[in-house]
C-alpha cells in the first residue's frame, strides 16, 4: 500500500470521527508556504493535533475508529508522557482472598462457578428477577468488560449488554478491530436490580466474589470497568469513576481501564470522546504484550 494511499484513508477516518461527533464543516488552513512535501505527499495532520515539535514524534496508526469508522491510535511508545493521577484510595485487592474452583482451563472453571451460583437466592435480587445473568463471551479472553448489573432485556435474555447500552458497548468492541465473541462481559452482580437502580452494598458484597472468580479464572490482559460501582468493586475503591478513568490500575497482575458505563454515553454522548481515549490506550497496551 503506497504512503498517499494510506493518508487518503487516514483522512476519510478523520472525517468519519468527526461526523460522529457531529461536526459538519471544517474550516482550511492552507499549508505554509516554506513546507516540504514529504516523498508519499503531504504530511497528514489530524485536528486538534499537538505543536510540531510534538507532532513529528507522534506517528498514528490508522484504526477502527469511535464506535464506527475509523481512528489513529497513537504509538505507544511515542506518545507524550500522560498526566500523574492521584493514587487511588483502595484497601487490598479484593482477588486477594479469593479462591478459584480447581479445574484444567478456563471454561471447566467457568463451568463450575456457573454451577455453585446455581438457581441462586443468596441476596435479595433474586426475588424478582427471570434469569441469572452470568457472563458471556471467550473464556481466554485477553479484554474482559465489566458492568454493574444487567437491565431488562438482559434479565429477559439471560445474556449481559444486550439492550441499547449493550448494542453500544458492541459497536466499541467492533471499533477495537474485535467482535463480541473476542472478549468477556460479565457484571458486579447477577441479577437485574429492581428499576435498574444501583446495587446495594450488601448485594455487592455477596455477588461480586463469583465476578472476582471469573477474573481469576480467565486471566485477561486488561479488564475495563464500565462505571462507578463496577470499578469501586473491582479496584475496592471509594473513588469515583471521574476521578480514575482514563488511567491505568493493576490488580494481580491485571491491567484496569475504568471508564464511562455505555448507558451514561447514552444521555450524554460528548463523553464517547473520552471513553475512545480510554479504549485506545486499552488498544495500545493489548498490542503490547502480543
């Protein structure tokens, strides 16, 4: 593929995000009239792009782009040195103390812990709920997601994200270059809170072991927790989702992507930009441990 051929689909990439974002019309610079044109044609420049002096360290590598289309994904090892958060406040890893059914592989131990939640009644979810919603999706998975609890129609379906923050949560995944059946979706708890409200602390404490199993027994690379209560549970944190996302935090040797849950995305949809940053930097540590 020649140089000019992959600029000309860069650019369409560029077009297709801003379209997403909702942006029409654009206004044209005109190039400098002491500029150089490289051997494949002029230089691609993305807008919003950083000074000069930090744009020719920065080499995009074209992607699927936000929820559709395509995007550049900054090299990894080029990319300016991000912001230092402030360490969150977190007690021990909650995987710490847990333990995870003996088995030859990850699907015998998912099978096992299926079986030992069984047609549970442990909490009191399960009053009104139709289906244990448990996980789904490859069981050596490198990306798992995690949410707080399933909705109507997954309560209906047995099955997590499958309603319209679920088909948004697809169309992320298909624009990381995966399909669904790549990754794993599991929640916090596994049975639907009544009026979708937030799980209580005491559902939490006695559903999220069997999601902390789950971790142990797929291993992924990176787990992303999608909201505030899925990454309080995961990290055992009292910090919020605004706070922490967009960073990354390790837990047993796993990485953790907190960012906006898709239903948020939903009622304020500024904030894709800001979970596609998230899932680029989630792109970019996958590429490196290939």
């Amino acid at each position: 593929m020649t140089q000019g051929r992959e600029n000309r689909q860069a650019l369409r990439a560029r077009l297709e995000w801003l379209r997403l974002l909702g942006v029409d019309d654009l206004p044209v610079r005109p190039a400098p009239r002491d500029a150089s044109p490289t051997a494949g044609g002029p230089e691609w420049s993305p807008a919003g792009a950083d000074s000069p002096a930090q744009a020719t360290d920065r080499r995009p590598v074209v992607q699927a782009g936000l929820f559709g289309g395509f995007e550049e994904v900054e090299n990894p090892a080029a990319s300016a040195p991000a912001r230092r958060p402030r360490a969150a406040e977190r007690a021990a890893s909650p995987l710490a103390t847990v333990r995870v059914p003996e088995a030859p592989d990850a699907p015998t131990t998912l099978r096992l812990i299926r079986e030992d939640i069984g047609d549970c009644t442990r909490c009191g979810l399960c009053r009104n709920r139709t289906n244990v919603v448990f996980g789904v999706g490859n069981p050596i998975a490198r990306l798992m997601f995690v949410g707080e609890g399933p909705g109507a129609d997954e309560d209906l379906k047995g099955e997590p994200f499958v309603g319209r923050a679920g088909q948004l949560l697809t169309k992320i995944i298909e624009s990381m270059g995966m399909e669904r059946e790549d990754v794993y979706i599991a929640n916090v708890v596994k049975c639907r809170p009544p009026e979708n409200r937030t799980p209580l602390p005491d559902e939490i404490a006695t559903c999220s072991p069997f999601l902390f199993q789950q971790i142990l027994a797929i291993r992924p690379r990176v787990v992303v927790c999608l909201g505030t209560p899925a990454t309080q549970t995961v990290l055992g944190t009292r910090d919020t989702i605004t706070r922490l996302r967009g960073t990354f935090h390790e837990i047993n040797g796993i990485r953790v992507m907190p960012t906006f849950h898709p239903a948020y995305l939903l009622r304020n949809p500024a904030a894709k930009r800001d979970v596609w940053d998230d899932m680029k930097k989630v792109m970019a540590e996958l590429k490196k441990a290939e």
